[in-house]
C-alpha cells in the first residue's frame, strides 16, 4: 500500500509503481487537520496491517513565525509518530531558504534511522531547480527549491507533467513532486513487512552523488534518489524475536512485539525505571534498537542502556537478566508520547537488554524493534 496526502489533484491520482496501490488521503491546510490526518492514516495502516510510505507535500509557509515540524513541535511529533508505520518522504519547500526552517528536522540538521525524509527538488540536469514559472490558475510560481542540512535525498522536480481537479494536464514545477517520487522508489523496497527505516536505509544507501552541490551557503552535495536492486545493498533489517522477558513486569510483554504501536494496549513498567530482555533466538550481529514510547510528559528527560550477551538466567516465567554488559548508551530530553527512538548499537548477541530511566513519567513502551544483519 502507498498512502499520498495532497491539498489538490482530487481526481485521476497515479502512482508511480505498475499495479502498486495508492491511497489517496485529501486534507485542509490547518494544523488540527494535518495532525489528525497523519494520525488517522497511521492508524489505518496498523488497521490494514501495513508498513508502507507516505507522500507528504506539505510545509510551512515562507514566512512562517514557527516551524511546526520541527522534531520538538505538534506536527514534527505526529510525523514521528507515523513514521512508526509510514517512511515520510516530505517536500523541502520552494522558497529558495534553509529547509530546517520549514521542513521537519533536528533544529538544524536531518536525523537518522528515524523513518522521516526530506526531499529537495532537481531540474532533468541534476542541479537545484532554478525559478520557474508555474501556471498560476493551478500552482504558484515558485522561488527555487529549499536547501541545507536537513535535505537528506534530491529527486527531480521540474516541468513535471501532471493532472489538476478540472482533469486538465499542465506542466508544474516544486517539491511537491519530488517527494512522491522518493515515496514511490521507497514503496518499491521490500513488502508489506518492511519497516520505515529499512527503506529509509535503502534510499539513503541507493542514492548517488550528482557532482553538483546545492549552491547555498552550506554547498551541500546533491544526492539523487534512484532505484537500484535491493540484493546490491545490506540493508538492516528488523530481526524475529523468539522472546521476551523482564524483571519489573511481566503483564503484556508479548505486546512489546506485536506490530501494534497505536492500540493503547502497552507494556508499562509500573514506575520511571525498568528493564526488558528480547531473545533473537541465535546470535546476531546487531546494528540498533528501535523503541515507541508511551509517556505523560511533555518533553523531560529519559535514558537508555542497552547491554548484549549470549547467557540468560530465567528466574520465572517472563522473569529474566542477562549479566551487565553495556553496548550503548543514550539519553533524550524530548520525550513525548508515541515517539519513537532509535539507539545505534553493535555486537554480536543473542539478548539484547534495554533498560530505561524516566524522571519525568511512567515508563512505558508500545513496541521494540531490534536491527542487524
């Protein structure tokens, strides 16, 4: 399934992969409405029982006296949360300006492993698109695509042929058409099990350098999202879990892998501390943990400690402790609730232990994902 989200084009919707089906998601430009709206498609993609991609032509408005996608704000929060089903593909913006301004981002630079792209847009010659006019009945005539650090892949985007509401086709140029073509390339990786920052990684890893850089202060490379065969790549992917243990509470913790983020039916540790073990069932080698928070607070300080091993010492049913061996450590003071949280790690393990410390709520988690290879 690919989901589009579009103010326009309520007519003669085409996706870009041959017999792939394309859902198409209208909404109004107000924040209520787009947050409920990319609340709304991520549930129903868990509805579905879907991992998929969402096209998301959508930011702020140049001038805009706070950037509400960004990754602390209310629409930057809901686009976290989606991404716990949907890798986001969201246009720069056209207004010849930093996209961290307008686009979601980390202040000032893109993040990783987070199932969120920002697409810049390219002319057929793989350089920024220059201003060019639009027909002004349909779209307005647009600067030059955005640029700068929170940019993480380049499609094109210019003189893009394309229907309108009255069926009517023109030529329109934006960003806008550059982030669906992410999404389409990203739909084409994997199934209806791939998780958003497995295909994050495959676009990431699949584009190329243009030799050209995107002409801004920052002079940025360009790199050009391309399809290219996913066994040529090693991508991460999410490992089976065999099972799950812990030694603060041992109610629901078969929910922690159920693919079920936003059901409302969590594993809680029953206070700010506590302590899961997962058994990938042989050892592998690991390259992160991938965690959806259920919290009360808004922001406010959590820390994680991951520890590996291949020895466990089961003490009940679901009861478990692997000996202490920390791999890594991470700590955030944006917490929110159901936002994900990505914490690299590596090593060659069996168990992977995640323990937590939460000042500000409950600790709680809806689901765990573990990578590697």
């Amino acid at each position: 399934m690919s989901i589009a989200a579009a103010q326009r084009n309520w007519s003669k919707i085409r996706g870009l992969n041959p017999g792939q089906p394309v859902v198409h998601y209208g909404i109004v430009l107000s924040q209520p409405q787009i947050h409920d709206s990319l609340a709304t498609i991520s549930s129903m993609a868990e509805w579905a029982n879907q991992f998929s991609t969402l096209n998301f032509s959508i930011n702020e408005p140049d001038g805009a006296p706070t950037n509400r996608f960004r990754h602390v704000q209310d629409l930057g929060r809901v686009m976290r949360r989606a991404s716990g089903r949907l890798m986001i593909a969201q246009s720069a913006g056209n207004f010849n300006m930093n996209a961290c301004n307008v686009a979601f981002g980390y202040d000032t630079s893109a993040g990783t492993n987070d199932g969120i792209l920002v697409v810049g847009c390219t002319d057929k010659y793989d350089y920024r698109y220059p201003v060019t006019a639009n027909p002004e009945s349909y779209y307005f005539t647009e600067k030059q695509s955005n640029y700068g650090p929170c940019i993480e892949v380049w499609a094109p985007g210019q003189s893009m042929t394309t229907t309108v509401g009255n069926g009517s086709v023109v030529t329109a140029t934006g960003t806008s058409f550059a982030a669906p073509v992410v999404a389409a390339l990203a739909g084409r990786y994997g199934d209806a099990t791939t998780r958003p920052i497995e295909r994050e990684a495959y676009i990431k890893e699949a584009a190329d350098w243009t030799g050209h850089y995107d002409g801004s202060s920052f002079n940025l490379p360009i790199y050009r999202a391309k399809y290219s065969p996913p066994y040529w790549h090693n991508i991460p992917k999410r490992l089976p879990v065999t099972g799950v243990y812990s030694i603060s509470s041992t109610t629901n913790l078969n929910k922690l892998v159920d693919e079920k983020f936003y059901d409302g039916i969590d594993w809680n540790a029953g206070g700010g501390w506590g302590s899961i073990v997962i058994d990938l069932g042989s050892a592998k080698n690991l390259t992160g943990v991938r965690v959806m928070i259920r919290s009360s607070a808004n922001g406010g300080t959590l820390n994680f400690a991951v520890h590996g091993g291949n020895t466990i010492n089961v003490t009940a049913p679901g009861v478990a402790t692997i000996p202490n061996n920390p791999i890594a450590y991470q700590g955030s003071n944006d917490q929110f609730d159901l936002v994900p949280y990505y914490i690299p790690i590596s090593g060659n393990y069996r168990y992977v232990m995640l323990e937590a410390s939460n000042a500000a709520s409950w600790l709680s988690y809806s689901e765990v994902e573990v990578y590697g290879r």
